[in-house]
C-alpha cells in the first residue's frame, strides 16, 4: 500500500478482503558472505520486527505469502517454506499504539479488526541478497538487512520466530533445495563449503564436506575457472539439478 486512499480504505474496510485474526509473517533470509535477515521498522510502533501481512479471503496460504514477499522484495517464483504457527504470545495492538503515530490518516475506532488478537504462519524464504530490491511502504519506513547473530530485541514474538526459522532451516537444508536458492548460478567448492557452514553453524571437514557432495551426483564440474589471484584459479561447479532433487527426497542428512 503506497498510497493514503489505500491505507484508509485497509483500516475501515480491510475484513471485508483479509481473513480476521490471521497473518503471515516472513523470515526473509539473504546470503552474501554472511548470513542475514531482513528486518523492517514498523512507522507507529517505533520498533523493528519481520515483514508480515494479511491474507486475502480468497487466497491460498502459499499465494499469500508469495504476494507478500513479492511486494517487499520484487522477486518472484522464490523457494518458501512453512515453518510453524505462532500464537501463544496473545499479540494484538492496542488503539494507544496506533493513536501514537500521527501520520496515520483516520482513527482507529475501538473495535477494529486491526486490533483483534492474531495468530501468525511463519515462512521463511532464502533469497540471492543481491537480487533484493527493498519497497518501504506506508506502514513500514525502514528496512535493513541485520547479521543472524546481531539481532536486536524485536517486536512481538518476532525473534521467536526468527530463532525457529533458522533452527528449520538447518534441519531442512538436508531435505530442501536451500543451498540451490542462495548461491550464485555457478560458484566454486569454497563458496558452498562456506554457505553450508553458515547456515549450519558449524565448521565441515574442507576435504570430506566436496567428495561427499561430488559423491552423491549433486554438483558438475565445469570446464570454467575463476581467477580470484596470482596462480588461484578455482573450477567452477554447478548444481545437477535433477540428481540434487533426487538426493533431496532421498535425504542427504548422512553427508554432513
């Protein structure tokens, strides 16, 4: 919503399009020599949390949170995951909160919808960082990518969320094509090793971690070097993606 018809018209008539009660909130994670999460600063709270957004009546769940990612990324067809529902918080705003901020056009009469407890679906989605272009909106008016181990104390149960997404996201990386989503179309052993270790927090073995990889068919070695120095020219691989499915549904748990 960029617009101040829009957001009005969202504030009064918002039930009569969006499910009550429910929202998706989405654990937006970057890799760029580092893992990173994208974290938004919500105008009339004054604080920072995870980008989120309601439901339209008839939309699937998975369709919602595509849109919702494509309105605050501008990427499309991306790898997302339901991770876990969240409501034990009994989170609702109050009038008070949004009362506070001035730049909201109307008032919040006592029985809106937008004060109703709600329970959030948790996504995450792994996204190429530099493919990310950010569109701030009117209820959002800040946004920034924060290292996973640097985050600050964030609004509602947002860092709750945060610690599950990551937790999901190391279980699934030996059952989901995450390393496929964040790395660059080609890339070289070094830089699957190090996305791996990241994401698992944990260092692999430099030697085992490729051969077990090369092993499974997962990556095809490419007749391409890079050339990153004096006499270091690393091959570059790609992922087979056919096989990298297959061993996904098998499970790849035992290679690491």
């Amino acid at each position: 919503m960029k617009t101040e018809e829009e957001v009005e018209d969202f504030i009064l008539n918002g039930h009569k399009h969006y499910l009550r009660h429910i929202t998706i909130d989405c654990a937006i994670i970057g890799y760029h020599d580092q893992q990173l999460i994208l974290l938004v600063k919500w105008k009339h709270l004054n604080g920072w949390g995870l980008p989120g957004g309601f439901i339209m009546n008839e939309e699937t769940l998975n369709e919602a949170a595509n849109r919702i990612l494509m309105e605050k990324t501008s990427l499309s067809d991306l790898f997302l995951q339901q991770f876990y529902t969240f409501g034990d918080s009994f989170f609702r705003l109050s009038k008070k909160d949004w009362d506070k901020d001035q730049r909201l056009l109307i008032p919040i009469p006592e029985d809106n919808w937008l004060l109703e407890r709600t329970i959030s679906i948790g996504y995450y989605a792994v996204v190429d960082f530099e493919k990310v272009s950010i569109s701030p909106d009117i209820f959002y008016d800040e946004y920034q990518w924060c290292d996973i181990q640097s985050i600050p104390e964030l609004l509602f149960d947002h860092n709750e969320m945060v610690e599950k997404a990551i937790q999901t996201i190391r279980l699934q990386i030996y059952h989901q094509p995450i390393g496929y989503n964040l790395l660059s179309e080609k890339f070289t052993l070094p830089e699957i090793h190090v996305l791996y270790e990241t994401i698992l927090g944990k260092q692999l073995d430099r030697r085992n971690f490729p051969k077990k990889l090369m092993s499974l068919g997962i990556l095809k070695k490419l007749d391409e070097q890079r050339s990153i120095g004096p006499h270091r020219s690393p091959f570059l691989y790609e992922f087979d993606k056919e096989n990298y499915e297959k061993a996904l549904m098998e499970g790849i748990a035992l290679a690491f």
